[in-house]
C-alpha cells in the first residue's frame, strides 16, 4: 500500500513538472510572436520558424480561432493544438514585388533645422565663463528649427541671428524627443571672437555611404541601410529637410577583424545623382529615383516577391552587395536566428558563409548596410548591422518591416 501511494506521488509530481514545462514553453513563444501578421492573400497562416505551433479551435477565455475584425481575422495560436500560446490578428495581402538592389549609394542629407552637438562656455567681456545654450535648456542632439520666428536651414542662419542680436534674448523654437518647446537663449558677447555667441555648436548636414536595399519599378520608390542615418556626435536619428542619392564608385575596402569593423571607401560622383531623399526613418532611408537612374537599374535588376517576417526561417540564404566594382553580386549566408516579435531593425542574425566576400572584406563591412538578403527565392530583408565582435556575423531587418515606410 505504502509504495502504491509513493508510486502515484512520484507519477503526479512528474505530471506536474510536465505540465509547468509546457505552459513555461508556451510562455516563452508568447513573448516571441508578434500580435499581428500579414498573411499572403490565399496562403495558410503559419509560423516557418515553430512548425510546433498552429491555428486550433478557439479554447475558453481565448479569442475564436477565426473571428472577423475590422478587414482582419483573429486565430488563436496553439502549442501541438492543445495549449493556447497567443491570439495574434492576421491580415490579409498581396505580397508586392520589388527590384533588389545591392548597389551602394553616396548619401547626402539636409536637416530640419540644426543639430546641437556640443556645448561649451563663451568668455565674456570680463572674463566671466559661461554657456548660454545650457542656461536656456539647451541639450546635445536638440534640434532646433526656429530662431526668433525664422525658419533655420543652415548654420549660418542661427549664427547670423545671434550675431545681429545685439545683445537680446533670442526665442528658439527646439525639437527634443518628438517634442517641440521654446527656449530664451541670452547670448554673450565674446571677448575672444569679437561678436555675441550662443554657446553650442550646430550641424546642418551629414553624408556617408550606404547600399540601397530595394525599390518599386513602377514608382521609383526605393529603400535603403535599414535602420536611420544618425548624427556621429549625439546618436539621435537625422530630421531630413532635403537629400540627395547620389553614384558613388568604391575605390577600398578595409576588411574587418575581430575588435575592428571594417568598412567600404569610396568618393561620390560630382554632378551625377540617383534620385531625391525624403524620409530617414528608423527601419532605414527611403527616397525616389531618378527617371534616369530607375531606367538604369531597371534593367539590370532581378525581382522578387517579398516575403512577409513569419515566413523567414533559420537556415541558408544570400546577399546581394557590392564591395568592388559597379555591379552587386550574390553571396552565400546563413540566417543564424529569427526574432519574429522585434520591432526594430535587429529582426535576425546573418552569417557570411561565402569565401570570397570573406577574403574580400572579412564578412560585414560599414556601408554594407541596407544590402538585400533573399531566401527561398523571395526578398527576406537586409543586412543592418556587424557584430564588432565577429565580422562575420551581424543583424538583419526584414523586408516587411522596410516596406512600410516605403510609401
């Protein structure tokens, strides 16, 4: 009697561990699901990645497995159709078929307004230090757009204002964190320079080299880096004003070491341009091209239809990049780790596996960035970001996330 009752203790306390492993297991796909998909129009929705996991009846508590709402349907996801994981809404749409790139581009952005990137003290008459930016409020990446009611689109505009100031409080209209306030800025007049002085300096403009990742032939519009152009000083994302893509022709490539990231080097084409720049948003830069340019590229292009993130998988792929000559070329990678429920531009881990471009530039390089990956035959994402650690390795937004911001 007394092992029979040690036997059905020992048999539910496995039972019981058994089920606390589950719901643990389905606790962790919770957290790593997204609670919304786009589904290709007349697919099955499923999960490439947890083939574990499927759309079962609807369980008590639970949204109905197939429940209309608002132009969507809600299913509830389901661990081997017995423990419900998430209820996640699931729309419906054509994939849309773009023209990969791989080529890379010279950048030039105008701001929206100035960038504060640094702050320091002015001496004044006596010798007093002090700076006046700071006393306003005044923060490094702060951008300010308008001083005494006049719109700023270059360096020189606020320093006119200031210098001309005579001495009087000028009224700025500052950008900080997607929220706008004024701030008094009392300039000094500086011993040293001979003219009143706000205490900050200021940048109006950036460039750099980035690869453009993909663009619609029918509208021109295209994407580019997969994640946004930052001020090097402060970090925050480039308020675009205006911008130009301009041709660029790679003239070296640092290969990257383990602790050093390399990088592409190239000299822009003076006179020449791809198209406009108008949006740098943080899944990367977006702009239209030049009939010119789109005619060009258009020809040499392949096209591919997107695939939507829950589609994408771990296992093999390619790059389309460029890291000498004019024309991209394809590379073979691995997609390492898929993270379906990341908004940001970290969606996936790429491996390089190819031996050239790993003999060519050590894996990933700077200015890499925005080169298109494919996988099964569809438009997977692009490349954002190199391990420093590994060069080899780095990150990967997916193409879904890039096309919203394309329109």
């Amino acid at each position: 009697m007394l092992l029979k009752r040690k036997i059905i203790r020992s048999a539910a306390a496995l039972l019981s561990a058994g089920f606390v492993g589950l719901f643990g297991t389905a606790g962790y796909y919770s957290l790593r699901l997204p609670s919304a998909v786009t589904v290709e129009t007349g697919k099955a929705f499923k999960i490439a990645e947890y083939p574990e996991l499927s759309c079962s009846a609807s369980f008590d508590g639970a949204v109905p497995a197939s429940g209309r709402c608002a132009g969507s349907e809600q299913v509830t996801l389901s661990l081997f159709g017995v423990i419900p994981v998430k209820n996640v809404e699931v729309r419906r749409a054509e994939a849309p078929v773009f023209a990969v790139g791989g080529r890379p581009f010279g950048i030039k952005l105008l701001m929206e307004g100035v960038m504060v990137t640094d702050l320091g003290d002015v001496e004044d008459e006596i010798g007093v230090m002090s700076c006046p930016a700071k006393k306003a409020g005044i923060c490094t990446g702060d951008i300010i757009r308008l001083a005494d009611g006049e719109t700023l689109t270059s360096n020189d505009d606020l320093q006119a204002i200031i210098s001309s100031s005579g001495g009087k409080a000028v009224e700025l209209s500052v950008e900080r964190g997607g929220r706008i306030f004024s701030a008094l800025l009392q300039p000094i007049f500086s011993r040293k320079s001979g003219c009143y002085k706000g205490g900050m300096w200021v940048r109006d403009s950036i460039a750099g080299i980035g690869t453009m990742s993909f663009f619609d032939k029918s509208t021109g519009c295209f994407a580019g880096l997969g994640h946004p152009v930052c001020d090097s000083d402060t970090g925050g994302i480039v308020p675009v004003h205006s911008g130009e893509a301009v041709p660029i022709e790679i003239t070296d490539v640092r290969r990257g070491a383990k602790g050093s990231p390399g990088e592409l080097r190239g000299s822009f084409a003076v006179g020449e341009s791809l198209g406009v720049l108008d949006g740098n948003k943080t899944s990367g830069i977006y702009g239209k091209l030049a009939p010119e340019a789109l005619e060009e590229l258009s020809t040499e292009c392949e096209e591919f239809v997107m695939a939507y993130s829950q589609d994408i998988r771990e296992g093999p792929a390619e790059i389309y990049t460029t890291v000498s000559g004019e024309k991209p070329q394809r590379y073979s990678a691995m997609i390492e780790r898929v993270d379906y429920g990341s908004s940001d531009s970290k969606n996936m881990v790429i491996k390089i596996t190819d031996k050239r471009l790993l003999e060519a530039a050590g894996g990933i390089v700077q200015g890499m960035s925005g080169s298109p990956v494919i996988q099964d035959g569809r438009l997977a994402g692009a490349v954002t970001h190199v391990f420093v650690a590994d060069p080899s390795r780095g990150y990967g937004i997916f193409a879904e996330n890039m096309a919203k911001g394309l329109y």
